[in-house]
C-alpha cells in the first residue's frame, strides 16, 4: 500500500485496476491516443493572449486533434470513442471541448443520424468530416433559450422550385450562442427550423446549410459577436437569416419524411412530438458528452490539488512543516470530494453501458438515467472544481494551474444540452406518474454501524421510495389545477430525481468495491463508498432521525464518523489520484509538479538561488 510519508510509492497493480474501473476497461481502447494527442506543444499555455487570439487558438488546436485521430464519421460510429474525445481536450483548453463535442455530435451528428451517406450533401458532409470547414449547431434562440421545440426560425418549402427559404421572423428567433462571429472561418452549419409548407407548421427539422466560407458569411445571413465570456474567447454569436434561399437537399429529414416524385414532402409515421424528438437525436449522447467532461474536469482539479495539498506546508502546533492535506479540515473537503467524483464517474460508467446497449432509439427509463447523471456530473464537477480552487488558495487562481479554467467550463456545462433543474423536473414527474419499478425498499434496521455502504444504500432507497410516496399521496388528494399541483410538488419531485441518481452511484461504488481484485483498491474503494454514503446520510440526518432509522446519539455522531472515515482514507488518497491516468507532463500546472515551488518559478521567468 501507498505509505502516508512517501506518496510517490504506488502499488502499480492497485493504480492500474483503478484506471480500469474509471475507464471502463476502454482507457488503452479509447482513451490512450487521445491523451497522447495532448501532449504536442500545441497544447502548452500561451499567457497573454486576447479572447479573440484564445478562440483563433482553440480552432487550430482542433484541427489538429482531428488530424491526429480518425475521421469524425468514424468516431460517430463508435460511441465510446465520441464519449473519450469529451473527457481530454478541455483539460488543456475548456474551449476546444466546446468546438469538437458541436462539431463532431451536435453538427455532424445530426448528419450521421439522419442523412448519412446522401449523395445529394456529399460536399457539405465530406467538409465537415474532413474539417476543412467547421460545424455550428444552431437550435437555441435568443428568446426561447432551451425552449427548442417554441423556436421561431422558419424554413418554408417551395415545391415548384424545390428550394426552402430560411428566414428569421423576429429579434428574439435570432440563433444565439453559436459559433458564427468568426465570419473568415469557413463552417457549415446544422439549423433547426420550423418546416412549414403551404402554409401549415410541420415542427421543428435539422436542415444542412453553408454558413461561411474564407470570404466571409454567405449572402443573407448576418451574424454578430455575443459579449465576452470569462476564459473561453470563441466567437459565439447572435444569427440571423434574411430569406435565404437553400436547396431542398438542406433539409435532413431521415425518417421523418420523404419528398415524393412530384416534389412534395410527405411526413413520416409518428406525431410531431415524436418527429421533434428523432430531430433532436444528438442531444441525448450529448448530455453524456457533457458529463464526461465536467468528471474529466472533476478528477483534473483533485489530481493538481491533492499533489500540491502533499507538498504544501503550514505552521501547525509543534511543527512549522506539516502539509495541508494532514488537517482534518482539509481531509473531510477533499476526500469527500474524491469520493463522490469516483461515485458520479462510476454512475456516468452505468448510463453509458445503458445507452450503448440500444443507441438508436434508447428506451425511456435510459434516458431518465442520462438526464439524472448529466444534472448530478455536472453540479458535482461544479461543487469539486470549485472546493479545489479555495483549497489551493492563491495558486488556484491562476489559468496556468488549471483548476479556475475548470470552472468556467462548468458554468456552461452545468445548463449544456438541457438546464439541469429541468432535466431533472422531467425525470420526477415521470417517476411520479408511474408505479413504483422494482421491490418496495423495505425499511432497514436501525444500523450499529453507520459506515457499513449496505446499511447506508438500503437507508437511502427507503428515504427515496418514503418521499416518492407521500408526493403521490399528496397530488391525488388535492384537487386544484394540474399546474398547481404539480408546482407544489416540484421541489419534493427534485429531490426524489436527485437522490435516485445519488442511492445508484452508491451501489455501483459499492460493488467495485465488492468486486476489486487488489486488496489496496478494494480498501479504498470501500473506504470512498462509506464516506459518500455518510455524507448523504449528514446532509438529510433529520429525516433519518425524524423517521427512526437512527437515533439521536448517531446523527450527534456523524461529524466524527466522516472525520474517521478520512482518516483511513489518507494512505490510500495517492493511489487513487494515480487511478485517473494523468500526469504532471500532461497537465503542465505547476503546482501539480514534484516540486511546485521550481516549477512555479519556472513558469514566471524567475531565478531561484
């Protein structure tokens, strides 16, 4: 095992089974040659650069991650590969993560969904695959911010001269927030828009168009730069389209509907709900992009912190040299923040397993799943990143240490692909509308031993079906409007979502720990299963004490039940940092160096004698 006073000694056995867990045995399969891609000069920081030079920088080091790897189309067919590409690039440059995951899922995805292989956009897709032009995905307005299926922009249907006119209607229909301000870079973009034809509105359809070229944007379309935004300098912008004229070969219909040999659009089965949704394809493995990201983040910011919390010394009674991650204070902040970033990658593990298992049209309790871990991944990631930064004070304020660039990062993660209070009001009223799936959790004993995960998973499940059912009771018996109802319900509803995602993450840390093969990985894994666990069991310990599952003398207890927990959890901290597949080299924060003080000095161009 690691020893507290060498942390640099790892049991390579235990490391390795460790990065095989977080990666789901894929880390050499799909994760290894993009990690390594990272390593090229192009990706070293370059202070001193103004937003636009940091988003023109973001473009080329874009292109060239997609040099080095294969084909987007390529890597659209593999999934796991798509959800790897998610969780590197923004350890280096928050950006980049924004202008690969747009182009390869959203844009190119939507392609590869409904119009893979078309002869008749065989250009436009052979540019996007081949990046010589980069894809924008263009469906939130200014207006309707995540409201897409309300958005405004029309594309209205000439069958005489088979030709679409896109059009923006109104100020607030403008397309917001995707990347057009760079006008000289060329780009191709995914548009959604409503299909209305002779008249009628058939709902909102992905159509394929021309956006720009070297010379600037095509005829019609006018684009404006949105203000800047901390840290990722990329050229998002308000769009807007002045009846521009596209071939019918723009729409991507798929299944959706057909055009008939008279040139008229015939719709395809379903209602357009259902057509909105298949329209919509990419944003479910987007959200798990998403998630990747903000754990990849996640586990970045507790690599460089607790490698400088090792190395970082205080004044403490009886000693002038002891480092910060000895205090029990810093241990509960940090270890816990371990615990749940090993819990949400483990439940992020399960929902990709689940997806992977039918992605082309992934049942409903998959998608609840996918909603829930985006909303919990990323305010988790949000909630570490910033502990991170507070832990390693002044240092983590600097971009060049990382940890605040993760930051930014989340504040656009956390509502990415859907806000997460929405996703998560959408998975309780569907947990609300149903019956209960599975056995009734049956109420457990009161525990001896708080720490044990069984006792606290089994507690947790029983708090979570108790709640689920005094909701239900409670919306039957009121007779008020549907809205009302439903709105009085709301926060109950959210938490019952929440700690659905929470009691999973719990089992599946729970069982690598059953089921780890190295005696040093199943103690740590056991030790980070008990202290998420109990921290779940602090936050909510009134009801738990309310509702008899413990007693008064054990939720006193549980601040020092956590502080034990971390205790034992200290030796094995190294191990499980070590777990994550980086490296100081990757990264290049100094305070992640074995001596952060050279490297420190280093990096601002300062002699130490």
């Amino acid at each position: 095992m690691t020893h507290p006073s060498n942390p640099g000694t790892v049991a390579p056995l235990a490391r390795d089974e460790l990065r095989d867990l977080l990666f789901a045995g894929t880390f050499e399969s799909h994760h290894q040659s993009i990690r390594e891609v990272l390593l090229d000069p192009i990706f070293d920081p370059q202070p001193g650069l103004n937003m636009e030079q940091a988003g023109r920088l973001a473009y080329a080091r874009s292109r060239h991650v997609h040099a080095a790897l294969e084909r987007p189309l390529q890597i659209l067919a593999n999934p796991r590969r798509l959800f790897a590409l998610a969780e590197w690039p923004s350890l280096l440059d928050v950006a980049s993560f924004s202008l690969l995951m747009v182009h390869y899922n959203l844009c190119l995805g939507t392609v590869f969904d409904h119009a893979q292989g078309r002869p008749d956009i065989a250009g436009l897709t052979e540019a996007l695959d081949e990046l010589t032009s980069f894809g924008p995905y263009m469906a939130t307005e200014l207006g309707f911010g995540n409201n897409v299926a309300a958005l405004q922009t029309e594309a209205v249907y000439d069958r005489h001269s088979q030709t679409f006119t896109l059009n923006t209607p109104s100020a607030g229909a403008q397309k917001y927030m995707s990347y057009s301000g760079f006008g000289d870079i060329p780009k191709v973009a995914t548009v959604m828009a409503r299909l209305k034809i002779e008249g009628k509105d058939h709902g909102v359809f992905p159509f394929l168009i021309r956006l720009s070229t070297e010379a600037g944007l095509c005829p019609g379309i006018r684009a404006a730069l949105c203000p800047e935004k901390p840290v990722q300098g990329l050229d998002n912008g308000l769009t807007w389209f002045d009846n521009v004229r596209v071939p019918r070969s723009s729409l991507l219909h798929g299944d959706m509907g057909h055009f008939a040999e008279d040139g008229s659009f015939v719709l395809g089965a379903g209602n357009a709900r259902s057509r909105f949704l298949r329209a919509m394809s990419r944003i479910v493995p987007g959200r798990l992009c998403v998630a990747s990201a903000a754990q990849g983040a996640s586990r970045a910011s507790l690599y460089i912190a607790l490698r400088y919390g090792q190395q970082r010394l205080t004044n403490a009674p009886g000693t002038n040299d002891m480092p910060v991650i000895e205090y029990r204070s810093y241990q509960r902040a940090m270890f816990s923040a371990l615990a749940s970033t090993y819990a949400m990658t483990l439940l992020l593990n399960e929902a990709k397993a689940r997806f992977l298992a039918n992605t082309a049209e992934p049942a409903a309790d998959v998608v609840s799943l996918i909603n829930i871990t985006k909303a919990l991944a990323t305010w988790d990631a949000s909630a570490v990143i910033a502990e991170c930064r507070e832990r390693c004070g002044a240092q983590g304020i600097f971009s060049v240490n990382r940890i605040a660039d993760y930051g930014s990062l989340l504040q656009g993660l956390v509502t990415a692909e859907g806000d997460n209070l929405v996703l998560l009001a959408t998975v309780a009223g569907q947990l609300l509308a149903q019956a209960w799936q599975g056995p009734l959790p049956l109420r457990p004993a009161r525990a001896r031993r708080l720490a044990e995960p069984e006792w606290l998973i089994a507690a947790i499940a029983f708090r979570e079906y108790q709640l689920w059912l005094t909701v239900r009771e409670e919306m039957n018996a009121d007779e008020r409007g549907y809205f009302e109802v439903w709105n009085d319900a709301m926060n109950p509803g959210l938490e019952l979502a929440r700690l659905r995602g929470e009691r999973l993450a719990l089992e599946q840390l729970w069982s690598a720990a059953l089921h780890a093969q190295q005696d040093e990985a199943k103690a740590a894994l056991n030790g980070l299963a008990s202290l998420y666990g109990l921290n779940l069991l602090q936050r909510d310990a009134a009801w738990f004490l309310a509702h008899e599952l413990i007693d008064a003398g054990q939720a006193l207890s549980l601040p020092g039940r956590i502080d034990q927990q971390c205790v034992a959890l200290r030796p094995c901290v190294s191990t499980l940092i070590d777990g994550f597949a980086l490296s100081p080299e990757l990264l290049r924060a100094p305070i992640a160096e074995g001596d952060y003080i050279q490297a420190f000095c280093k990096q601002v161009h300062a002699n130490v004698d």
